[in-house]
C-alpha cells in the first residue's frame, strides 16, 4: 500500500504537498484561532507539516493518516526535529475509511478529495470523526475561470471541465452539503509556482543520479511536458484554497 512512485519522486522533497507556502500554512493556522489542546485529524497528511508545525506554534495535538510510506516517514522526522513528537503522531495507512477512535475538534483533508470520492464524499466521511461544533477543513482546486475545452482541463490533470467547479459554486456546494464556510486561504499563482516548479528541480536532480532507472523514462517525459503544460493551462486556469467549514 503506497503513492505510486513518480508522485513519491517529484515530491520528495516537498514538505507541503499542495500549493501552499509556508506562510499560507501558518496565516491558515492563526486564522482558524486554534487554542493549545485542539485535537486534530488529519486525513491524507503527506509530510506532516501542518500538524507538526501546528503543535509547535498554536499547541494542537493530533494524528495523521497517509498511505505514502516515505512521506509518513518524513512526517514523524519533522516531529522529532520540532520537538513534537509528544504532541502529535503519524500512521502509514489509507485514509479512505479512517474514523478516529475519539470524536476531535478539526478535521482535514487538505487536497485529497479523492479519499472520499469527491467533495461531498469526504466531507461526510471527516463528519464522522468530528465532535458538535467542530471545524472541517477541506483543501480542494477550483477553476479560477470558465475552462474553454478538453484540451484545457487535461493540461490542468484533470478528465474535463466537470471535475471542478468555479470558485462561488465550490461555496455554494459546501452550502447544500449543511455546511457554513467560516474561513478560507487560498493558494495565489506565486504559491502554485513554488509547488510546481520546485518538482522539475527534484525530477532533474533524481534522473542524473538514477539514468538507468525503470523510471527513467517517465522522469524524462514529464520534465519535456511539465514545464509548458503547467504555465499554459494550469497556471491560468485551476485555483486551489482551504476552507473551514461548520455544520449548520
């Protein structure tokens, strides 16, 4: 049970894997006005960032769950090196399905949708490890605008134009589900650089040092592909942001 390989490889040495900066993340945290103690779970949690640098500077506890054997690894190091080890903990594992033994006051998944089927899928999924009153944060891309064709979802790895929606129907959306936004951050083209183009640094790094890998190929390809890809259609096009979310 793990990512496939190229995900692992492209953002291995990431520590936010969403376009996130690290001041997003931490604007993110002190918005939501977390007291020390809040218990959070944290669904498809990569490598561990926002709880561990969460414990540190607002005083939450937690777990995360992620099916990806290195970023979970990578996780609980972040922890020793933050000196939050004792305050939060990580599980190598599949999100899909994870209920917490014990109700918690925040609930995330933030930017892996998919654990639930969609939207709607995972939001009922993280309701259910949520206590009364309880935070959820859903991280999920929007278009940014209306998506002319095929060819332009596709640029942006998505199957078509359907896959999201505009920013207000995202809303509205989290609205028909019971829910109030009550707080949002949402990623600028800035921070969609720094996830994205810090990939092909890494990719370009790992084929020099592993050209006869397997993987070699793939490697090559999405360097040749990325680059263009990425400031044609996705740069323009997908949005992406974090929204708090109350039951009504």
């Amino acid at each position: 049970m793990d990512l496939p390989r190229i995900i692992t490889v492209r953002e291995s040495e990431h520590r936010l894997h969403n376009p996130f900066t690290p001041e997003k993340l931490a604007a993110l945290g002190e918005a939501l006005r977390l007291a020390p103690g809040t218990r959070v779970l944290d669904l498809a949690s990569g490598s561990g960032e926002m709880l561990c640098t969460w414990a540190r500077d607002l005083g939450v506890t937690g777990t995360g769950v992620d099916i990806s054997t290195l970023f979970t690894e990578q996780a609980r190091a972040r922890a020793a090196e933050l000196g939050v080890a004792d305050q939060v903990s990580f599980v190598h594992g599949d999100a899909a399905g994870h209920v917490s033994d014990e109700p918690v006051d925040l609930a995330a998944c933030v930017g892996a949708t998919w654990i639930g089927g969609g939207v709607p899928g995972t939001v009922d999924l993280l309701a259910r490890s949520l206590r009364p009153g309880g935070l959820m944060l859903i991280g999920e891309p929007y278009w940014r605008r209306e998506v002319p064709d095929q060819e332009t979802a596709e640029g942006c790895l998505a199957r078509g134009p359907r896959d999201f929606l505009l920013l207000p129907g995202l809303i509205g959306l989290f609205g028909d589900l019971g829910y109030d936004v009550v707080e949002m951050v949402l990623a600028d083209q800035d921070s969609w650089d720094r996830y994205q183009a810090a990939q092909w640094l890494t990719l370009r790094r790992w084929l020099d040092a592993h050209p006869g890998d397997e993987l070699a190929p793939e490697v090559r390809s999405t360097l040749h592909t990325d680059p263009v890809r990425y400031a044609r259609d996705q740069r323009e096009f997908l949005g992406w942001g974090v929204f708090a979310l109350m039951r009504k």
